[in-house]
C-alpha cells in the first residue's frame, strides 16, 4: 500500500530498519535491509523499491510485520501470490 516513510534507523539483531505509515492505523516494518533508496517523510507507492533485502549466506533474509495500531497482524493475506 501508498504510504509515508515515519522512521528510518537501526535496530541491533534487525539492522536497517524502515517503518512505512499507511494511513488508518496501519504500519509496516522491513528490516535486514541495506542500499536504502527511500528518506523519512517521503511519500511512496505501492510496488515502489525502498531498499534491497540483506544477503546471508547468499539467501536474502527480509523480516517484514504488518501492524495495526499495537496488534501484529498475520502478513500472509496481505501478501500477493506470485
């Protein structure tokens, strides 16, 4: 979803962290992340690239939450199928 970049920061055990506000009490997190592409405070698109994923071991290891206001919410529904 179109949203607006709040925080941009560095969490120990998660690295680079971004947290997207989409408006309506939702909020997303993506961490392990690196070559950030995105600043605080920017609007963004859905499908628009903000960062690329963190490689381990050559396998990208994105963690991603979607909330609503303090509750974690399951992402699988959220997610598109490819």
């Amino acid at each position: 979803m179109d949203g607006i970049i709040s925080l941009i920061s560095y969490i120990p055990g998660h690295g680079n962290i971004i947290i997207i506000d989409h408006g309506d009490n939702y909020s997303t997190v993506y961490a392990k992340i690196e070559k950030i592409s995105v600043n605080e405070e920017q609007y963004v698109s859905s499908g628009e690239e903000i960062a690329t994923v963190t490689e381990i071991n050559n396998k990208g290891q994105l963690h991603f939450e979607i909330w609503k206001g303090e509750q974690k919410i399951n992402p699988e529904s959220w997610l598109i199928k490819k």
